[in-house]
C-alpha cells in the first residue's frame, strides 16, 4: 500500500473516533469476518464471480490489516518481508517449484 493510501484509511479510523473500537483482538475477529465475506463471493461456483465483489471483500480485508498492524504498531512491509525470508527458507524452489505439498513433506 503506499503512503498515500494508509494516510487515508488512518484519516478515516481517525475522522470518526473509531480507534476506541479496534483493540487488536476487535481487528483480527474484523479479519475473519471480511475474509469469509470474500471466501462467500466464490461459494457456489469457483468459474463464476463477479470480480467487482472481490475487490472489495479483499479491500475490506486489507484495510483491517492495515489497522491491525497501526494498532501493533508494525510495519507492514517488515513484517511481510519477514515472513517471506521464512518462506523462502522452507520451500525452496528446487524442492517446492510446481509442488503444493506443505514444508515438511517436501
């Protein structure tokens, strides 16, 4: 996200005083709930959705993620970059490449 746009979405929170609501806990349920919202938008056929639908379930999910990581006070870039280093190391290409099996069974 750029700077920008995390700008926005803190203007947002901040314009209606709903940091009061978003304890981390609060958040990461918020996750869930627009995470299963997009999950719906593919529910009866995995061919058919409309795409316009799925951006904004995966909005909804990603401007509760950038509130988490404001209510942590991480960055999201770190802790994303972070997480790939330990992706990388745990299927490397050679042993993961065209392979969907989980890390310990490579």
């Amino acid at each position: 996200m750029t700077e920008q746009t995390i700008a926005r979405i803190r203007k947002f929170t901040e314009d209606r005083d709903w940091d009061q609501f978003h304890a981390p806990v609060h958040l990461a349920k918020s996750i869930v709930i627009e995470a299963a919202e997009l999950l719906e938008c593919f529910q009866w056929d995995d061919d058919k959705y409309d795409v316009e639908h799925v951006k904004e379930e995966l909005a909804d999910v990603m401007v509760y993620c950038q509130n988490l990581a404001d209510k942590l006070g991480v960055e999201p870039d770190e802790i994303i970059n972070k997480k790939m280093d330990q992706n990388e190391a745990k299927y490397p290409v050679e042993k993961a490449k065209g392979n969907s099996a989980k890390y310990n069974e490579l």
